[in-house]
C-alpha cells in the first residue's frame, strides 16, 4: 500500500496565495483526474510547485502537508538567487535538472529564437544524458512514496515533464495530461506578470514580446519532448525504460502511489 494516505474524496485539491503553481499533481478540479479506464488519482501523494518563495501563512500550510521530501529541479545559482525555505520534517533534495540556459536566454533578439530554444530545451530533456539521469533520479526517488513536491523555478518545464511522465505512468491519457501541462499558463499569471515587469522596466517594453516564449507552456513544446522519446526510444515508455533506467518496480510503485485502487 502506499505510504501516503492522501484524501481520496471530491475535495478540491489545496492552493497557495504566495506560490501560484503549486498543485496536487492529480488535479486541480474539484475531483482528481482519472485514467484512461476511469481509476481516480490519489490526492495529497505528488505536488509540483514553481519556487517557494512563501509567504506565513503558506509556509504553514505546506508544512502542514506532512511533506517528506522537497525535490528542487533548480541549478546552483538558481537556488542562490531563492534557498528554499526550510520545511519541517521535509529533506531537501537538489537534482539539477537543466532548464532553460541563462546564457541563451540574455542574448534573445527575436520571438521566433526564444521559441526555437524552448523548442530545444523539451527535446534535451530526451536527448541530453545528463537530463535524463536527472530525470531519472527524480522519479526514483518520488517511487519511494509520498507525500513529496517536486519544483523549478516556474513550475513549468522541468515541472511540467516530470509531472506528465508521473500522468503517463499513471495510465491518463495524453489529451488529459496536455491540458493538465498547459493549465500553468493561467496559474502562473500573477507571477509572469510580475517578471514581464521586470522585462519591461530593464529592457524596454518592446522586449517583452521577445521573451514571453520562455514564460509560457505551448502545446508545441510537450509535444517535442513526446516526439524526441518516440525517435530515441520508441516511444515514451522505451524513454522511461531505456532512458531513465526505470525497471518494472520502480514503475509499478509509481503507479501504485498515484492510482487509486479498488
């Protein structure tokens, strides 16, 4: 049985004022997502939440969650720039999981460039080694049971792939799981906002155009990272499998974890 012992009923999943894509990673709805046979998702086992720059009251309420790991996808200097605040009871795990390259990113001339690199950081979390050994140590480590929070920076990347590849273990379908992954661009609202400011203020408002790729989730993008495993590995299971290294086990608790059985 799994760890966690999460509700399983129609409440609606918890949110946080100060980190606006925190969410349970069965949904956001006022009941779970289901699998492609009907089998709701356990609340309360996976949440997935951009970086946790909490305020009080948040701070109490995700401790509260009972949280025994916090997985930070984030690079070195990302969680230089915002630690983590320390969550009772919860290890901090840091597993570089790389993102979108600052380097890249500061020399961005045109729309179309910003989201040719995006369209190149999906296909890197199939294709680059080290991306995958992350990935891979990351699902690994959440098979362990719940409850647990995986995180980036905005919640919507390398976040986003790991909770997909958790809705594709679990056995919902792809039409389900793209909208689950798009639904950060109305959750990260406020935030991106606030960045489009920052933007604005530093490079002219023109520029905001530019860069808004990189502050959005597009259709296009999960999809090339879908593409991507099914060229390398013959789909998306061979790219767990072979790419990540998952064995049966490791995938069979996953689903265990995440599925509610009869």
């Amino acid at each position: 049985m799994p760890d966690a012992t999460p509700s399983e009923g129609p409440d609606e999943a918890l949110r946080l004022a100060s980190v606006d894509n925190f969410r349970d990673v069965s949904g956001v709805g006022a009941a779970p997502m289901r699998t492609a046979d009907g089998r709701p998702l356990r609340r309360g086992v996976y949440y997935r939440s951009n970086d946790l720059r909490l305020a009080d009251d948040d701070h109490a309420l995700l401790s509260a969650l009972g949280l025994r790991t916090i997985i930070d996808l984030r690079s070195p200097l990302e969680i230089a720039l915002h630690p983590d605040p320390e969550i009772p009871g919860a290890e901090a795990v840091h597993v570089d999981a790389a993102g979108i390259p600052m380097e890249r990113l500061s020399g961005l001339t045109t729309r179309d460039d910003a989201e040719a690199l995006m369209l190149e950081v999906y296909r890197t979390f199939v294709t680059t080694a080290s991306s995958r050994e992350a990935f891979g140590v990351v699902l690994r480590r959440l098979a362990e049971g719940g409850p647990q929070l995986f995180h980036c920076s905005a919640g919507k990347d390398r976040t986003g792939w790991v909770a997909a590849l958790l809705l594709h273990v679990a056995g919902v379908d792809e039409a389900t799981i793209l909208g689950d992954y798009l639904l950060s661009n109305d959750r990260t609202a406020a935030s991106r906002a606030a960045v489009e400011a920052q933007i604005g203020a530093a490079l002219g408002p023109e520029r905001v155009a530019v860069y808004d790729p990189t502050l959005l989730v597009d259709e296009r993008y999960l999809r090339t990272a879908w593409q991507a495993a099914a060229a390398e590995f013959g789909d998306l299971d061979g790219y767990l499998r072979e790419g990540l290294g998952l064995d049966d086990a490791v995938l069979a608790r996953l689903r265990e974890l995440l599925v509610v059985h009869d």
